[in-house]
C-alpha cells in the first residue's frame, strides 16, 4: 500500500530536501509551496500524513493546522510540524492546535525517517512488508528526455511502482533519447531502495552502443546494482 506524504514549505531547497529523504524510502510525495496550497492539496490527496512549515505565505502553518483539524475529511491525517522555530509558546500551541510532532529544522536523515515511520505506524497508516499485497511484476517505460529539470516528475510513477512491492520491476529506458547525471542518480537510488525490499530490479537500455546512456551507466557502475538487460533478453 502507498504512502503518500504532503510537505508544505516555502523554500525549494526545504522542499527538496525533505522529499527526496522520504522518496529514498518509498513514500510518495506531493508538494505545497504556500499554506494555501497546502491545505488545497490536503483536501483534495488526503494524504496520508502532512508535514507543515511554520511560516509561509498567505496562510502559515498553524492556521493550515486548524483548518485541517476543522474538516471531517482532514481532520484525522497526522499533522507533523518542520520549522526553523523552536520557541517553546510556538511548540505549545502546534500541539494544543492537533500537531502530533514538532520537529526542527534541519533535520536528521536517518533520526527523521525514523520518527515518521513511527507516526505512520502509530496512526494506522504503515503496514509490514510481509502485510503488504506482493505483485509479480511492475514494467515502466521511461522515454524522451530524463534532465534535471524533468526527472522528478518522469520518474514519479517510478518511485509509485516501488511502493507498491511487486516481485520484479523492469525499467525500459530503450525509448529516452537523452538522460543527465542527476536522472541516472534518481535511478539508482530506487535499485538501492528496492534492493533493500528484495524487489529484483531489471532495466532495458538501448542495444546502440553509441547512445550516450550507455557509458554514463557504465561510468557509475551501477551494474552490480541493476542487471543490465535488452528487450529481448527480458523476453526470454
């Protein structure tokens, strides 16, 4: 079952540091950069937990808190407040307003990860691996261009076939025409993800040598992470 976790910040670099520590472990992501949107998007998702940042525009985190607390459709979805603040009057009323944590900023990867695993747990939203529903296959076909400026969203349906713990997953890049370091970085981190969920991860690349994925593949050496196979070796 996925886990889909909503982050509001106003900054980018908060926004992206905060996502890919949670996408490394398989949560799938959704991102606010206003209270407004926020609490748009927490309507709309329901996600299954919320991270708000203390002070954004238009509307700042503790009133996003109470107008989720308000809502019957929101009203129960853990709220965890990541703010730069750590006044023990702000803390106080997160807590009297419905947070169920109040972490600050920055945080800790491994410290982080831990405490919303737990809150998930704690909710009932966070299933055992050996709970969830094992499929045979997942395939995914990435085409065009995989840059820094596209990545996070072509491979999002990535990183939702990861969540979704089937047996095998295959990653067709025979059909993208052109991929960065930071596309190649992204695939990479979910073969360790899946690795560490048994998840036995296969990836299609082009048969021309010439394609520039090829060696760049080759120059991380990300062999012993993903077997490199062809289209036509999977279908034997």
């Amino acid at each position: 079952m996925a886990i889909t976790i909503l982050v509001a910040d106003d900054l980018a670099l908060v926004r992206l540091s905060i996502s890919e520590i949670l996408r490394s472990v398989g949560y799938i992501v959704e991102l606010a950069n206003d209270g407004k949107e926020a609490l748009r998007k927490a309507i709309s998702i329901k996600p299954d937990l919320i991270t708000l940042d203390m002070v954004m525009p238009y509307l700042d985190g503790l009133s996003v808190l109470k107008e989720l607390k308000k809502n019957k459709e929101t009203k129960d979805i853990p709220v965890v407040i990541l703010s730069c603040i750590s006044d023990k009057e702000y803390i106080v009323k997160a807590h009297l307003a419905g947070a169920i944590e109040y972490i600050n900023k920055p945080v800790e990867s491994k410290t982080f990860i831990e405490r919303i695993r737990n809150i998930l747990k704690n909710s009932g939203k966070l299933i055992t691996q050996s709970e969830q529903r094992k499929i045979p296959s997942i395939e995914i076909k990435l085409v065009g261009d995989i840059s820094y400026e596209t990545h996070e969203k072509t491979l999002e349906n990535v990183w939702k076939a990861v969540s979704e713990s089937p047996k095998e997953l295959y990653l067709d890049i025979e059909g993208v025409k052109y991929i960065d370091i930071i596309g190649i970085s992204k695939i990479v981190q979910v073969a360790e993800l899946c690795n560490k969920s048994d998840i036995k991860v296969m990836m299609r690349i082009p048969s021309n040598s010439k394609n520039a994925i090829v060696p760049m593949l080759q120059k991380m050496d990300i062999q012993k992470i993903i077997p490199l196979i062809s289209k036509q070796e999977a279908k034997q």
